[in-house]
C-alpha cells in the first residue's frame, strides 16, 4: 500500500534513484525525486505504483531526512530564515496546491509568487522543491549550515548539539528497528551483492547497504560522495548479520556465489554411503584413472625420464576390495580403460606372477565381471559399449562432468596410494618441498615402468588387507566379529549376499567386445580402414570384392597394433581377422597414431607438390602461347605465294621429305674434333652483275638436284 510521504528507492533505476510521495489524489499520485535543487511534482497512476511495489521495483525506505529539531538549539539565523521561507511555502501551497501540481500551469504560479515576495523565481523553486523534498514540514526548510565548511576541513559540531532522534533504548544501543521494510533491504543486498560470482564479503554487503538506503549523495567538485547517516539511523552490522542469518539460504547461497558442481562435489550434506547402492560383491565397481605424483625412466636407459604413468583402478563398491588394475603410458583414455577392464577378469595369480610376485588365490580373489560400472564420461562415453551391454550384460553409468565424489571410494584410495608414492619413491612430486635453488625432484627419477607396477601390485595386495575404519557394518558381520577388510568382506559377501559376480570363460572374446569400434569399407584393392588395404581368406573366398564392392562392415581394432583387424560376427561370440595386404605392409608394426602421422605427412607433401605442378602447368601454358602467337606472327607475315589449296595439299609428303633431309644434315653426329673458327676478314666487295646471277643459277640448280633426290626416294616408299 502506497502512504502519504513515505519515501521510496526505486531497485534498478539509477536515475530514478528515491522519490517522495507528496500527494495522493485517488487514482492519481504525485512524487517528486529527491535529488536536484529544482525538483519539481511528478505524476503516477496509484495502481502502477502499487505494481511496482508489489514487483519489488521500489522498496521503501527511512526517510533521509527525519530528523528532530529544537528551536533552542537552532540560532536565530536559522530561525528567521526557516521562518521566511515558511511563510513563502505556506501561503502558497495552500492557496496554489492544484496549480503547483500542474505542470501547464506551475511556472506562471512560481513568477507570481516571486513577484508578491520580490525575490527570484529561481529561489521560489528552490523553496518549494526543499518543502517537497524534506518532507513537508516548516523544519524542512533550515538551511544546511551544518555541511557547510571547505574541502577536505573537518566540520566541529557544538557539544550541545545533538545529531539525530533520541535513542529508542540505552545510551549504550545503536540501530534502529527491523521492520519488514528493512528487511526487503536486506534481502535486496544480499541477491545483489552477496549472491554473485564476485564472492563479495557480508562485511562489503553491509556496506553496500548503507551506500544504497543509508546515505545522502553530495559532489565534492565533480566527485561524487557519499554521507552515511549516523548510527541512530542506520542497521547496525550486528542487526544486519542476525537476519542475514535468520533469512538465509545456504544452499543458494553457495551455488550462486561458487557453482553447482563446486556444491554438489564438496559442500552437499552426505546422509548416506556407497554400500548401500549395493546387494553384495559385483552389484557395482568403480573405474577411475588417476596420473602418479612420481617421475619414471625409460627401461632402455636409465638416464631417460620418460614422464610420469597413468594407473587405472576398479574397485568393488561393496567390500572395496580393487578387482582390476593398469599402470602404463594410455590415457586417460578408452585404452586404459580398456587394459584395466581387461585385468579385470585376469587370474591375479597369473597377473602377479609376470613380475615375479607370488601370491595365493585367497590374496587376491577377483576376476570376475560385474553387474554394473560406474565410470567417467570422458572414458565410456563417445565409445561402442554397446557390445560390452549387450553380450554381457553390463550396466554402463557414467557420471557427471567433474563428480569425482560420485566415484568418491576409488578417488580416495588414488590418494592413499599418492601419498605413499610421494614418501616412498624417488622421483615424486614435492611441490611443497621445493624452493629456488634446489634440486629438481624429476632428476632423482629411478624406477621404470615395470618396478613402477610391481610397487603398485604390493600396494593392490596391502589395500585388500587393510581394515576399512569407517566401513558401515551390518549387524550380522558384527555378530560374527567380522574385520572390515576388504578380502573378509568380499568372502563374506559372496557367502551371505546374492551379488552378481559373473566369470568370463573365454577372455579373447571380452577383449573382442572391448576394442574400439570402425566402419571399413570393400573395395577392389581389398578392405580399406584408416587408409589401409586388409585382406582374408572369408573375403577371398566369399568373392567380397566383386559381390560387396563398396559396401561398409563393422570391425574392431587395437589401436596399438594395426597389422590386423577383425569383424565380429552377428553374435559377438566369434571373428574373422583381417591381414595387412602388401600394398599397406610399410606400415607393419606401426600404431595408429604414427600411421595418421605419416598419411597426415604424406598429404601435406601431396598438397605441396600439387601447388608446384599447378605453378609448373601454368608456366608451360604460358611458353606454348608465346611460341604459337610467335609463329602465327611470321606466318601472317610471310608474303603470300599465289599457290592454290590443293597444291599445298597434295606436296605434303615431298615437303616432308625435304625438311627431313635439311634436319638429318643439322642433326647428323660429327666424332671429329672441331678446329675453333678464326675470326675472318670481312672484305667489301663489288659484285659483278653476271657473277650474282651465277650465284643465282647455282642455288637453282642445288634446288634441282634436291627435288631429284627428293623424287628418287619417293619412288623407292611406292
């Protein structure tokens, strides 16, 4: 509901800034804006500012200038100009209130008023928008002797004077009530300020507060400023965090300051555990990679650092017993992945035997499938799983970018295992440890791939046996004084709990149903894949490349060796393997990436070369014009002999004959040495008429003997 004289801030609207109501005339409402030194009435309808109210877009707010005055306390200066001034405002708005509230009609009201009084218009305004502005009383109209004073002097106040209203409780209490009002101010504040990205303090939010609803603006120059009202006016920070309190929203709060993923990973309340999302062994296994806090060299050359290696673990979420593991240089990616799914399944004993380390079935039991996998997007997803699904029965989730927490047992055993790496191994990672000047810890790198995995396995085996402190134990393990280790309660819950442990019989086809996926496609010159011709014995004797050319199968590959690949069967039991053709033999051994490599390679040489080719063609275009236009030139103007078409026709075969006996003398070899011609006389001469008719007569008859010999052997080709 809209009052008479309240004073109102409008949220969003910097120009707008607070207003006062001055007069409600139903359906009308007059205001004015309560910065500028001529602010003059202005009109709303009262059902709009009630909607604005209603939205939020104005809230109200402590009158700026509520203050108590006793004459005793002002002068006499005070007094008389207060006084003078009321007797301006008073006889006219009274008189003159519809005519000032019209904006057609206030400036002829404002010269007659100034007129009557003998003062300036300008200064009529200024009473007027003072009266409006300060609410409406004869004390609104005391000038502001108190702010006055130089920029950058301290204003000294009378002892006697007091700043303020009387204080509603002790001398020792500041603050004032907190009214709904107030409270629409806070909570304005803290969407803000407070729930932002920024992070804002509630110290900086309460500040804000009191620069947006507790202070008046002035300009020292062209600065602006701001003047907090003093502490009988204001919400005291204590008030302020009380109902913040009161009214808070942790869970927003957090959210919109920080994100939701930062909310859901480390500050969501935990009212349950992992095991209870589980039947027994095998209802759910956890897969994550994590990179090693620890440098390796090559197994070739100690004096190599090679980096630092990628361990994949799967974990059992009911005993967290670790059933699958891969320490190596893949991933993160589908092929870690793929190797630590594929250990997964492995006899232990077999897999610890390979690095020398013998252990006992009892030690190390798991090698079975489970009934679902909870893993990253970033592995699983993008890839065929559909065949691990369907042929197995497997359950894919994938969690939620950057949900470490929802994989949350086997990310906190990677940080166990962290940090005894980071004790333990030479090589390790010490951040902390490190200042200028000293060693860099990756030069201490000593263990290669394969020490790195057997420390790994003895850790595996170490974990299986450790007791779980924190593990919920059910009331009958308790009753049978079960140890919360995780080989006690894998056994434990193979005997007493139904699970969905599955043993795989043939390992090759998991394997199969584990590859990455590609479309090949048939093709006369074989099966083409990644730019590679495979071959096999199926396709040759089912006559493939002529009954299927073109078409597209499905096959599986190793990216890690791309000498065969393989197309499954319809039932995903069984395969035919594809061999490299000798037309793809240079790539024998090779793996993917090195042949993207080098077709990548070999492209860009092809793009290379085929800019020179085009430069090349051009430029020989160019010289065969030159040569064409050249001799049609000399042709056209060569004098024209008066020999008719067919003449010309007809002697081709002569002509020929006679330019191939001019080109035999030019091109005949000469073994000889040839003497280096001297330079000659040149001697002038006057030719005798009958001499150069004689030179005449035997060019003629040089010409004839041609055409002879010409004749001759024209008659030898008939």
């Amino acid at each position: 509901m809209i009052f008479f004289n309240q004073v109102y801030q409008y949220i969003d609207i910097e120009e707008k800034n607070r207003i006062r109501v001055i007069t409600i005339d139903n359906p009308i409402v007059y205001f004015v804006d309560l910065i500028g030194n001529t602010s003059m009435p202005k009109k709303i309808l009262l059902s709009d500012i009630e909607t604005e109210l209603q939205s939020g877009l104005i809230i109200p707010i402590p009158d700026p200038f509520s203050k108590s005055y006793s004459d005793k306390d002002l002068t006499e200066k005070q007094i008389q100009k207060r006084e003078e001034d009321w007797k301006i405002v008073s006889e006219g708005w009274i008189k003159f209130k519809d005519a000032l509230l019209n904006k057609k009609e206030r400036d002829t009201i404002f010269e007659q008023i100034a007129q009557q009084h003998r003062i300036a218009k300008i200064k009529v305004k200024r009473i007027f928008t003072r009266f409006w502005q300060r609410g409406l009383n004869k004390n609104a109209l005391l000038p502001d002797y108190m702010y006055s004073g130089g920029k950058g002097k301290e204003r000294l106040l009378s002892t006697e004077y007091k700043v303020g209203r009387p204080r509603l409780y002790s001398s020792t209490e500041k603050g004032i009530n907190i009214t709904e009002d107030v409270k629409k101010q806070f909570k304005y504040v803290v969407k803000k300020y407070y729930r932002k990205k920024e992070q804002l303090s509630l110290t900086n939010t309460y500040e804000y507060l009191l620069r947006e609803f507790y202070s008046d603006k002035y300009y020292e120059g062209n600065q602006l400023k701001f003047k907090i009202w003093d502490g009988s006016r204001i919400p005291t920070y204590h008030q302020f965090y009380y109902w913040f309190k009161k009214l808070e929203e942790p869970k927003l709060d957090f959210q919109l300051r920080y994100s939701q993923k930062e909310f859901e990973l480390n500050h969501r309340p935990i009212l349950s555990h992992s095991s209870l999302e589980t039947d027994g062994p095998g209802t759910r296994f956890q897969i994550d990679a994590t990179i090693a806090d620890v440098y390796l060299v090559s197994s070739f050359d100690r004096q190599l650092i090679i980096g630092r290696p990628i361990v994949y673990g799967v974990i059992d979420v009911y005993s967290r017993l670790i059933t699958g593991v891969y320490v190596g240089l893949e991933g993160p990616s589908w092929v870690g992945a793929m190797m630590a799914l594929d250990n997964m399944v492995t006899n232990k004993v077999d897999f610890c035997s390979k690095y020398d380390i013998t252990i006992e079935e009892g030690q190390w039991p798991a090698h079975h499938l489970p009934e679902i996998i909870i893993a990253d997007r970033g592995e699983f997803e993008g890839y065929s799983v559909e065949s691990l699904i369907n042929n197995f029965n497997i359950k894919i989730e994938n969690t939620s970018p950057y949900r470490g927490d929802l994989k949350g047992i086997i990310e906190r055993q990677f940080r166990t295992i962290n940090g005894k790496i980071k004790r333990k191994a030479p090589g390790a990672i010490q951040k902390e440890y490190r200042e200028r000047g000293d060693r860099d810890y990756r030069l201490d790198a000593s263990l290669n791939l394969e020490e790195f995995t057997k420390i790994i396995i003895h850790l595996m085996l170490h974990h299986n046996q450790k007791i779980i402190n924190q593990y919920p134990l059910e009331k009958e393990m308790i009753a049978e004084q079960l140890t919360a280790s995780p080989i006690h309660l894998w056994n434990w819950g193979i005997t007493n709990k139904k699970g969905n442990l599955q043993i795989v019989s043939n390992q090759t086809i998991l394997r199969l149903n584990l590859l990455p996926k590609g479309k090949a496609r048939i093709t006369r010159a074989g099966i083409k894949f990644k730019g590679l011709a495979y071959g096999s014995e199926k396709a040759l004797n089912e006559q493939w490349y002529l009954k299927m050319n073109n078409q597209s199968i499905e096959v599986v590959f190793d990216p890690r060796s791309m000498d065969r690949i393989y197309i499954p069967h319809a039932g995903g039991l069984s395969f035919d393997t594809c061999y490299l053709l000798d037309t793809s033999v240079q790539y024998k051994g090779d793996f993917l990436e090195e042949i993207e490599f080098y077709q990548q390679l070999l492209q860009e040489t092809k793009t290379q070369e085929t800019n020179k080719q085009i430069e090349s063609t051009i430029n020989a275009d160019v010289a065969i014009e030159s040569i064409i236009k050249k001799a049609v030139k000399q042709k056209k103007e060569t004098p024209v002999h008066s020999i008719s078409k067919v003449k010309k026709l007809k002697n081709i075969r002569a002509n020929r004959q006679a330019e191939k006996l001019l080109n035999r003398e030019q091109e005949k070899f000469d073994l000889g040495v040839e003497p280096k011609p001297k330079p000659a006389k040149i001697v002038e001469f006057t030719m005798l008429e009958t001499e150069a008719s004689s030179i005449k007569k035997s060019g003629s008859r040089l010409m004839e003997k041609l055409k002879k010999k010409r004749d001759e052997e024209f008659g030898k080709d008939k």
